[in-house]
C-alpha cells in the first residue's frame, strides 16, 4: 500500500564518480580532455578515409563506421558528465534518462557488432586473399555495416524496454555518472529478476558471441600467418590485426566485467564503465592512426597538399 501512494519518478540524481570538489575538478579536466581527443581523432579519421582514395576499401569502410560510433557514443556521455562535475545539482530528467540508455545500448551493440565484422574481414583478407575481391564486395560491406547497427538498434530497444517498464518510485539517486541498466535496475520497486535476465541474454549476445567469434577468426589468422613463408608478410598480417586485437580486448574486456560477471562492487562498475564508455573511444582513432602506415601516409599527404611551406 505504501509503494502504490508514491508517484513514478519524473527525475534521478546522478552521484557521479567522486563528491570531493578537488577530485571533481581533475575529473573534468581529465574528461574534457579525452573529449576532446575523441572528437578530433574520430572526426581526422573519417575524414581521412573520404579523402584519400587507397583508403576506399572494406577496412576503412568498417573502421568509418567504428569511428562514428565512437564520436556519438562519447557524445552521448561525456557533456552532460562534464556539466554534472561542475554544477551541484546533479539532476536528469526520466526522459533525458531514457533517451540516453536507449543510443548507449544502441552505440554499444552496433560497437559489438562492428568488430565482429571486422575480425572477418581480417580473417578473408589474410586467410583467402585470392577470393577477398569476390567475397567482401561493397554490396556485402554495406550489408554488414547495415546489420551491426540494426542489431544495436533491436537489442538496445528489448533491454531499454525491460529496463525502464519497471516502476520506479521513492529513491532517485543513481550511483553512477550515466543512466546504465545495472545502475537504474537498483533503483526499481519492485523484482527485478526477469529484466536482470534478459539483460544478461542481451550481453550473451552482444558481447560473448561476438567475442567467440573475433577469437575464432583470430585463430585460423595466426594459424595462417604462422605458416606464411614471408617474415615481412607475417609481420604486416600481425601489425594490421594487432590493432584490432587490442580495441577488442580493452572494449569487450571491460564490458564483459560489468554485465556478465557475477554483481561487483559500484565503485569498481563504475571504473570498468568509464574505461568502455569514455577512454575506449578515444583511444580507438589513436591505435588505427598510429599503427597503421596507410593511415599516416594519407595524413601526411594531406599535411603536405595544404601546409606545403611547413615541411
């Protein structure tokens, strides 16, 4: 009788990562700048890729639209955490609330989903280079790319569903920076057992799977590379998928940690969903650009075209 006299929350207060106004300041320092490092680098390296022609080809097509993931995933994050650390009421309204889960689950499935696909592009390009032509054709990349982010939208809808369906009432303060699942599923007045489960079928699907796959893939690649005769082919082969090998492991590692192990301490959710949520992002565009020579060499093409004086 008690919880059917309390109206549904119309707002939550977000706590934030730390109440200490000094550790508050360095954080927004801290995030402003990883911010801004993320818009800049996944801004260059779209760009670079729709300018530079050796750049038109499936990898880059796949890396384009990680990079514009990363750039709204962070978008949909990062601002309203830095307007947070610096006012005192932390407040968001349930509809604010809402719409962030809702492209959170979407940006982070269609992430999911992406680098699957491109540990398969990986996979053909080393492991039948001869038929790479015919099998990844622009008609099937678009096709792929189409898919990742249809499946983001379609389970970020069942879990955002199951999630915000629940009543909440009496308590608004969410332990978090952003409105996430596990965070808000806390908050709930009532059981909560069969939205936990169906976020846990959504995170079989969008994380073990896809992790499943990116290892298959990456087996029969060192088992190809291994056998190449060529020590400069083996060390391209490993140079170019070293790059993907490592943003999975930081995206899906941390991710797995929050959504598919057994319940863990806030604060450590917390940490785990800042290195998936705000630095992976980030870093992202940096280990593309930096590992990869086709990259820098269309950088420096166009460094050298419209700064010419300057080299």
């Amino acid at each position: 009788m008690r919880q059917s006299n309390q109206t549904q929350v119309t707002e939550f207060f977000l706590l934030g990562l730390s109440d200490d106004p000094y550790t508050q300041k360095l954080l927004f320092i801290l995030f402003l700048v990883v911010y801004l490092v993320t818009v800049l680098g996944n801004l260059l390296l779209m760009s670079l890729v729709w300018v530079d022609s050796r750049l038109h080809t499936p990898m880059y097509f796949f890396l384009c639209n990680l990079s514009l993931a990363d750039l709204c995933f962070s978008t949909n994050i990062v601002p309203q955490a830095l307007g947070h650390l610096l006012s005192r009421k932390k407040a968001i309204s349930f509809i604010h609330c809402a719409a962030q889960l809702l492209l959170f689950l979407i940006l982070g499935g269609t992430q999911c989903a992406l680098l699957s696909v491109m540990s398969y592009d990986r996979y053909v390009a080393i492991c039948n280079p001869l038929h790479y032509t015919n099998i990844m054709t622009w008609k099937v990349c678009v096709q792929l790319a189409t898919g990742s982010w249809a499946s983001g939208v379609l389970g970020s809808v069942v879990e955002t569903t199951f999630t915000l369906m629940l009543p909440y009432q009496g308590c608004k303060s969410i332990a978090h920076f952003f409105c996430e699942a596990p965070a808000l599923l806390v908050l709930a007045s009532t059981d909560t057992h069969t939205s936990e489960m169906v976020i846990f079928l959504v995170g079989v699907v969008f994380l073990l799977i896809p992790v499943s796959l990116i290892l298959v893939s990456y087996g029969r690649i060192i088992v190809t590379v291994v056998r190449m005769k060529s020590a400069a082919g083996r060390l391209k082969a490993f140079s170019t998928c070293g790059s993907h090998l490592i943003v999975v492991i930081l995206f899906f590692g941390s991710a797995i940690m929050t959504y598919m192990t057994p319940k863990s301490s806030k604060k450590q959710e917390k940490v785990m969903s800042v290195f998936y949520a705000v630095v992976t992002p980030m870093l992202n565009p940096l280990i593309y650009s930096l590992r990869n020579k086709d990259v820098k060499g269309a950088l420096r093409k166009v460094t050298t075209r419209n700064f010419p004086c300057s080299l």
